[in-house]
C-alpha cells in the first residue's frame, strides 16, 4: 500500500516514516505542487498532508484532488496543528476524510490509517483478519 506524505517538516516526516515505514511504501515531498504531480502520476492509495503548505494549503490540495477522475476515491488525511473547530469544519468540507491534530498518538494514527483504508474498500486480505 502506498502513501503519499505532504509536509515540509522534516521532524514530521521522520516522525511518519517510523509509524509507518514498516507497513507502507512511502513517498515524501514538500508542497502542493509536487503532491498534485505525485497523485497524477503514482496514484498512491492514501494521502497524508500537513494543511500549511509552502506553495498552498492541504485544504487546497484536497479540493484539487477531489476534482481529478477518481480522486474522490482517495482516502485523505490531514495532520495539523490547527484545532480549532473551525478549522476542522474546513478540512472536512476541503474534501478530506480524516482530521488528526497533533502532537500524533502513533497508536491511534495507525488505526485510523488503517481505517481510511477499509472505508475507502482499499484493504488487504490480511488488515481484515481478526488480531491474535
């Protein structure tokens, strides 16, 4: 499974990369520009953004990415600083489908990953499989 990572903050990407590095295959970049080639071109199964972008905001590269031919299949997430209520409203109403303020609970950020996922019908046989 594929993930595209967008944040500039490198504290944050090495923090995603160990939440997630052993269980997808991750692509990082910086900005809105570079997210929306990424996306035409890879069609990464997930997304995974920052809302302040150098270049834009997550808010507009979820409207941008609800516009492309299947893009309102792709599972987004947005990871942010910005907690208020209102700014949850707007990520929602940008498009995306999941709103994680941080500082990330890694626990909970992996389910709720894994949750857009079976949400999305984006699941491996063995995500369905009851834990042992």
């Amino acid at each position: 499974m594929s993930v595209l990572v967008v944040d500039a903050d490198t504290i944050q990407r090495d923090s995603l990369r160990a939440i997630l590095g052993e269980q997808y295959a991750l692509t990082f970049v910086a900005g809105l520009g570079e997210a929306l080639r990424m996306v035409r071109e890879r069609r990464p199964d997930l997304l995974v953004s920052e809302v302040d972008l150098s270049d834009g905001t997550g808010l507009e590269l979820c409207q941008r990415i609800r516009e492309l031919p299947g893009g309102r299949r792709m599972p987004i997430m947005l990871v942010t600083h910005r907690s208020s209520t209102a700014d949850k409203v707007a990520g929602f109403q940008a498009g995306a489908d999941d709103y994680v303020v941080k500082p990330v609970d890694t626990r909970l950020f992996s389910v709720r990953l894994r949750l857009l996922f079976r949400l999305k019908g984006i699941e491996r046989p063995r995500d369905l499989q009851a834990p042992r």
